[in-house]
C-alpha cells in the first residue's frame, strides 16, 4: 500500500463549484511528488485537505485521503491533531503566517525540535543553525535571534523549510516554498531539498508554479487545470512525453539552457 492515497476526492467551498474535482494520485514513502499548474486549479485546496485543514467553508465532498491505511475524513478532530505536525507537516504558500509573531525564531524552531526529538537546547539549537546554514541564511544566529517581522519573506520561507525538514514528518507538503527567493537562491534551495531528501528519506509533495523546479525535483508530478488533475506520473513520462496540451504548454514554457530545457 502507498504511504498516502487520494481517491476521487471533491472539495468544494461555500459557492458549491468543486475547487478539486475527483482527483485521485498516490505517493510511495521516499517520493518527491509535485502538483503544477496555473492559478486557482486548486493546488494548495488539495493539500490543505490532505494537512485537515481547509479554510472556513472548505469542504471534502467526497472521496478519501488514506495515510498509512487510515481514512483521513474519517477519524476525529483530536486524531487529526496528533497527526499533524507529527505525521503531516506544512509549509504554508505565506509561511510567515504560520509562525508565532511574538516568539525568536529560537524558541519556535527549538521547541518544534524537541517535540519530536529527546535532545538538550544546545543541541536543538547547533540543529537548527546547522539547517538555516543550508538553507542559505547567511547568518543563521542573527536568524535565530530575530522575530519573524524582522526577516525578509525569502528568509522566511528558508526558515519554514529548514523548520518542515529537521522536524522529519511522514509527508511534508510545501506550498510554493521557494516562490519568493530569487532564481540563484531558489535554485540552491531546491538543491537542498533534494539532499535532504536522499539524507533522511523525506517524502514531499510540493505545490510549484515552476515546471522547472517540478521537473528538478520530482519523483512524479501530477499537472492540475481547473480543478482536475490532468495529467499524473512519472516525472520522466510527464516531462518527455506529456499526454495533455495543457502539459505540453507548462513545459513550453520553462526556458532553454543552452538549447536543451531538462536533462534525463
Ligand atoms: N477560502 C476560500 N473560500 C472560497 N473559495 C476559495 C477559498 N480558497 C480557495 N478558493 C477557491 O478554490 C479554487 C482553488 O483555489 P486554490 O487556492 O486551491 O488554488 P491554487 O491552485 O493554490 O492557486 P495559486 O497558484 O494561485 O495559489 C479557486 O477557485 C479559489 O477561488
Ligand atoms: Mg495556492
């Protein structure tokens, strides 16, 4: 069985007009899965539903969200509660959301260490500065010592990865999470990600609006229009030789490197 299953799931808001349409894809442990596509196709709906955590009004209508054999719908808010953050962790698309705006990137990163790892402060903090390093934050103590209205957005965003990696969930899923780094940044981050994930196995399903980037990292992507999932496989299948027009056109638009777009 796959680690997470989404079987002809629907969600709709309040206006009754499905956001996700039937849509159903696998993950295996291990992967990294990437949802593209054009705005408002439904991406971070999809998985928020999957994180238990649609806005108001946001509904699964039908369907099924199976990890690790369990219906997701199915079990209680306080199941759902032990879940995440444990087994389902999320980079938010505005990360600097999800962070305690009255709290040192020390103590939230620190505390969200220790939660999951019986390991000393001292050690909880050499972690993550040892992560912010990687992420390529510059000076990862000043990271440390700031409050999050002190850095920039693209800083955020690297603190929200290097966060969502050491924490080590079942699934992370990532909402757009290099969006706000310019191209060099974004390119080095993603490299990052992919070590990591070969480091420490993560499996990840990241929403992109980037091809690129899907086609760097991803295991298999799946291709989201107006709601459907288009098109789902593997990243080689997609990329080389894409089924939908739709598929076609996101990859015709990913610029050429020296005559050639994506390398095997
Ligand atoms: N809180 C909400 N209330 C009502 N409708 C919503 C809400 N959030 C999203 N929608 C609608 O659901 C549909 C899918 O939105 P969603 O945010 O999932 O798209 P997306 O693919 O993540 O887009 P983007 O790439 O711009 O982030 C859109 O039609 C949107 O208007
Ligand atoms: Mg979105």
């Amino acid at each position: 069985m796959s680690l997470l299953e989404v079987r002809n799931c629907t969600i709709r808001y309040q206006n009754g007009t499905p956001a996700v349409s039937n849509v159903s894809f696998s993950v295996e442990k291990g992967e990294i899965v990437s949802l593209v596509g054009e705005s408002g196709s439904g991406k971070t709906t999809m998985i928020r539903a999957i994180l238990g955590l649609l806005p108001p009004g946001g509904k699964v209508t039908e369907g099924e969200i199976v990890l690790d054999g369990r219906d997701l719908l199915k079990i209680s808010e306080h199941e759902m509660q032990n879940i995440r953050g444990r087994e389902i962790a999320m980079i938010f698309q505005d990360v600097g959301l999800s962070m305690d705006p009255v709290k040192l990137i020390n103590k939230q990163y620190v505390e969200a260490i220790q939660v999951h790892e019986d390991i000393s402060k001292e050690e909880s903090y050499d972690k993550a500065v040892d992560m912010l390093r990687r992420m390529h934050l510059p000076d990862p103590k000043r990271v440390m010592a700031s409050y999050p209205f002190e850095l920039s957005g693209g800083m955020k965003q690297r603190v929200g990865i290097a966060m969502g990696m050491t924490t080590q969930p079942k699934i992370l899923l990532a909402d757009e999470p290099t969006s706000a780094l310019d191209v060099t940044i974004q390119a080095q981050v993603v490299r990052e990600m992919k070590e990591l994930r070969d480091k420490y196995g993560a499996t990840i399903i990241l929403v992109t609006h980037n091809m690129g980037v899907a086609s760097y990292l991803s295991d298999k992507i799946g291709v989201m229009c107006k709601s459907e999932m288009v098109e789902y496989g593997p990243r080689d299948e997609i990329i080389f030789s894409p089924k939908e027009q739709y598929t076609k056109d996101l990859i015709e638009a990913v610029p050429k490197m020296g005559g050639k777009r994506f390398a095997k």
